[in-house]
C-alpha cells in the first residue's frame, strides 16, 4: 500500500508475525492476543477581439424558477453538522473503529497481527478471510530479515503509533442504499514514545480513507478499505 503506516503495519509488523512465527510459534485458534501463526487554476485563453457594436438598451429580464444544478463537490468539502462517527453502531462509527484498530500498532500487543483481532469485529466475515489469508501466506513465507528484531524493539521500547479521528462522513456522491454506502475517514497518526502517548502533528495532512459499508443482519461492517491518493 502506499501509505507509510500501512507500510509499517502490513509491511512491517505484519511480517513481523512471520519472524515470531518462524521462531517456533506454536499453531493455536484465533483470539485476543493469539494469532494463528500467524494544477495551479487554469489560465483562460482571451477569445477573439469582437466588433465594437452600438451600445442597446436591453430589456428587463424576469427571474426565471426552476431546479437548482446539482452540486458535483464530495461531501466531506462540506459535512454535516455533528459528529455521527461517535455514535455507536453507525456506519461512520463502525469505519472510525476499524482504522482505529487496523491502521495502529501498539507495543502492548501480544502479536504483531493483534490488529487483525482486534479489528475482526468490524469487518465481513469475507475481509476477515481475505486477511487472514495474507498473514498465513506471509507466516509460510518467513517474513522478511529484520522483522523479528523490529517487533522486539518496539516491544522493548515502548513504542507504536495510534489514530485519532479528524472525520468519519457517508460520500453520497458515490452512491447510497439500504445496504450499502461509502464512509470517508480522515485521520491523524499519533506516536507512542516510550509507552507516553504524543499528540499528533495537524501540520501534516490527514490520511484519508475510503470504506466500503455492508449491511449484514441489521448491522454495519466494512467490506474493503481504499486509501484516498493525493492529487
């Protein structure tokens, strides 16, 4: 993926697994902290000189009725008024919660894939094999040199990184049913420094997410995720 975290958690600490794995992990059911080892404005161009004509007098005009245009703008330029990713068993909530978990990484973790239990709540059953199933390949595969070293540290340290919500808003624009819809999440990513939480940098730009939403048995869950590319 292209963002950086992602590049750390999928990357990093999810291969991280495939170390520990490598080490001699023992083969156990899933569960809390246990892993099956695992352009600038465009310029108008100036049209032809027109001929000087005599000025005329132009009638007045009437105000014409009718259907205002449709604005094409995404709706998180302009979101509504609240904060509807706060409210338990929303859509917005239910996204907000899953890049919470799968976005961080915490040395307090008992497995460099806790993310993808803790984030299992939230997500289709077919997410979750889809997961489940790149961390099973990478455990097969041995992960990559310095994995297992790296989540020691981190471990050692006390260190990891967190998100904090900046928004959590249904893109419209994209299309919305009973059971489906889109949610937008931007976030910011904090660090844990020694096991001290430090506030995030908001003179950075937000990572901006786009989730798509299943409704399954009256509840919502997240299908796949995208990151939003800049530009």
């Amino acid at each position: 993926m292209s963002r950086t975290h992602k590049l750390i958690v999928g990357l990093t600490v999810g291969a991280v697994a495939v170390g520990l794995a490598a080490c001699g992990g023992t083969t156990e059911g899933i569960g809390r902290g246990v892993y099956r080892p695992t352009t600038p404005p465009a310029h108008s161009t100036p049209g032809p000189a027109k001929t000087p004509t005599t000025p005329a007098t132009t009638p007045a005009t009437t105000p014409t009725t009718g259907t205002a245009p449709t604005t094409t703008e995404p709706t998180y330029l302009h979101p509504p008024s609240g904060q509807p990713w706060t409210v338990k068993g929303t859509a917005n909530w239910v996204a907000a919660q899953f890049l919470e978990a799968s976005d961080s990484v915490s040395w307090t973790w008992k497995t460099p894939a806790q993310y993808l239990v803790d984030a299992r709540p939230y997500m289709t059953p077919s997410l979750y094999r889809l997961e489940d199933g790149y961390e099973q390949r990478a455990i097969a595969r041995g992960g990559a040199p310095g994995d297992d070293a790296f989540w020691h540290k981190l471990v050692a340290d006390h260190d990891g990184t967190y998100i904090q919500i900046d928004f959590a808003y249904v893109a419209t624009e994209a299309g919305v049913t009973p059971s489906t819809e889109i949610v937008r999440v931007a976030y910011w990513l904090g660090q844990i420094v020694g096991g001290v939480t430090e506030p995030v940098d908001t003179a950075a730009a937000p990572t901006f997410v786009d989730c798509t939403m299943h409704k399954i048995g009256g509840r919502w869950y997240v299908a796949s995720s995208q990151p939003v590319e800049a530009g």
